[in-house]
C-alpha cells in the first residue's frame, strides 16, 4: 500500500513543481517585457535639428489637438488660416513656436509603453490623454516634421514621434517647460483688439434686436456712471445700470471671425461707443441662424482720434465678427432690462450719476 501512496505524492509533487516553474518563467518573462518597454537609451542634443531647414521651407503647419484641428499656410503676405478665410495669424505665435522647436533638447528616453503614455499626454488623437499633433509639410506636401507635444512638468516636456511608441523628456535652454498655447484654432487669431479705455468712454448708443434704441452718456471722464438721455420716459433702474452696455467695447473678444462678404447675415441690431479723445467705433450685428455676427467700422470725430480709427479699420475691413452670447447681451441689451418705463417727458439730468 506504501509504494503506491509514495508514487502518487512524487506525481503530485512533479506536477505541483511543474506549475510553479511555469508560473516563475511567466513573471521573468513579465519583467523583460516590461525593462524592455521602461528601457531608456541615451538620446542627447537637439530634438529637431533641421528645425532652421525645416522653417525655410515650410509651406503648411497642421495642428491636432485634444480639442481642435486646424491649419496654418504660408501665403504670399505672410501666415494665414484656410478655413477662417485665409485670415492671418498672430506673427508673434509664429515666432513663440519657432523658438521653442528650435530650443527643445532631449534630456533622456521615457516609457515606449503605451498604457502609460497618456498620463504624459501622448495618446494618439481622439483618445484620452491625447496630445497636440505638428505636423509640418514643404511645397510639394511633402512632411517635413511630424512631432507630438505633451505634457510639461517639473522642468521637463515630454514628446514622441507619431508612429512610434518611445516617448522622450526634453528640456529648454533657460531651464523652463512652458508650452506654448497652440492647440486652439482662436488662440491664433487676434480677437481682443478691441479695448477701448473705460474712462474715456462719452456716449454710447445702442439698437438692440427687440425694444427702442437708446443712448447713455457721461458728462466728463470723472463721472462714475452713464445718464440714460434717450429716450424720454424711461428712468434706469439703478445709477450704474447702463454702465455694462455702454462700455461694452472696454473688453471684448470674439469666438471666430470669416469673410464679411460671403456671410449671409440680416441687420438685427447696432452698437455706437464714442470716446472724449476723438474716436466713434460702430458694431452692425448681423444674425445667421442662431448665430450673431459684427461688423466693425470706426471713424475719427477729432484729429486725436485718426490714429485709433485708422489702426481698427485696418484691421477690421472685409472681416465679421463671431459674438458670445454674453458680449452679445452686453451689446445689444433692451432697454427694459435696464430701466423702467414711467410715462415722463425728461431724461436723465446731466452728471446724475450719484445713484440718488
């Protein structure tokens, strides 16, 4: 009886030692992988350096990021941006990027593990984690660079090369990891030119899309507050209710722009500011669709004012305006909304900006 009992215990023990050896071999096997995928080869010098050819002969930058897609294109007066109607683009971007390609120098090898890569915001497009995609192309559409930024922490901003799972750490000259900001289509297009100085702000009139138009002024630079002077009958409902509209282009940025003459938009609406320095600047807002749209015109009412009109108009010509809806509200903001009707003749008596 003892031979076979003994016999059964060895087979059991073989086998038993069987699977652990398996089990042992698997979780070597594990660690290669995984030292192979961590594995980091000495890179050092440069990350682009044919970034000075590449520049040279750059004639399209696609842009992929997580939120946008876009292009930029050389035309024959410098950068501009195909699908905003070939808009130009902040030359100073141009330069901000340029600068940091040409600067970026490896400071070592990182996982090639593609579990790991979107916590360094490196994943391919469309998934989460995913980065900002360059892709530069020559004359003839040929690429030239195709590099993908991710993120930037602790001094050090990490990349990779699409199509290839490695990912690197690189680092600035200076010391610093700021990225610059290039994943958003406007953050390519100036769309905060407009600023006019609060305290210099005189008279505002405004033709909002429902109710009568009216007009706020200010009786000089000083004075806190707009007095309601059109139109009679109507008092506002605190003494700093019309200050919102009335300085509404004291800050304002627009969400896109196009070509004026192939929108298609219908007059709903009109925005006047005049400035004590000499300086009217007129809003049309047109509606398409849903949308609300600005054309932008300014005229100089006194010599102090040439330059201001000219560089606005230089800017603005032939171009519209996307509006948020709140600029929109701020712009073309009724009438009741602000004040009350009360059936009198006289309007505001100038300088009553005291609240009382």
């Amino acid at each position: 009886m003892s031979r076979p009992m003994d016999r059964q215990r060895l087979r059991h023990l073989l086998i038993t030692g069987g699977i652990a050896a398996l089990l042992l071999v698997g979780a070597a096997a594990t660690l290669v992988i995984q030292a192979r995928r961590d594995w980091q080869p000495e890179v050092s010098g440069p990350v682009l350096p044919d970034w000075s050819t590449t520049v040279a002969n750059a004639r399209e930058i696609e842009i992929t990021g997580p939120e946008d897609h876009f292009t930029l294109a050389r035309g024959e007066a410098g950068w501009v941006m195909p699908s905003r109607d070939d808009h130009p683009v902040i030359p100073e971007r141009l330069a901000e990027l340029d600068a940091f390609l040409a600067d970026l120098r490896y400071a070592g090898a990182r996982t090639a593990d593609p579990a790991k890569l979107a916590r360094l915001e490196l994943a391919d497009a469309g998934q989460p984690g995913a980065g900002t995609r360059l892709t530069v192309r020559g004359s003839e559409g040929g690429v030239l660079t195709d590099i993908l930024i991710g993120a930037a922490r602790n001094g050090l901003i990490y990349l990779r090369f699409p199509e290839r799972p490695r990912s690197y750490a690189a680092e600035l000259s200076d010391g610093g990891a700021a990225v610059p900001a290039m994943g958003l289509a406007d953050g390519w297009l100036e769309l905060d030119f407009i600023a006019l100085d609060s305290s210099d702000i005189a008279r505002t009139a405004i033709t909002p899309e429902r109710g009568p138009a009216y007009v706020f002024e200010r009786a000089g630079r000083s004075a806190r507050n707009f007095s309601l002077r059109e139109p009679g009958g109507w008092r506002p409902i605190t003494a700093g209710a019309g200050n919102g509209p009335s300085a509404a282009l004291s800050r304002l940025r627009f969400r896109d722009v196009r070509r004026a003459d192939r929108l298609r938009g219908e007059p709903v609406g009109r925005h006047v500011e005049e400035t004590f320095s000499g300086l009217r600047v007129r809003l049309d807002i047109l509606a398409l669709g849903e949308t609300r749209w600005a054309v932008i015109e300014a005229e100089a009412l006194t010599d102090g004012g040439r330059a201001a009109a000219d560089a606005i108009n230089a800017r603005t010509a032939g171009w519209a305006y996307l509006l948020s809806d709140l600029s929109l509200d701020r712009l073309l903001r009724p009438l009741d909304e602000i004040a009350d009707y009360t059936g009198a003749s006289h309007a505001s008596e100038p300088g009553d900006d005291s609240g009382q």
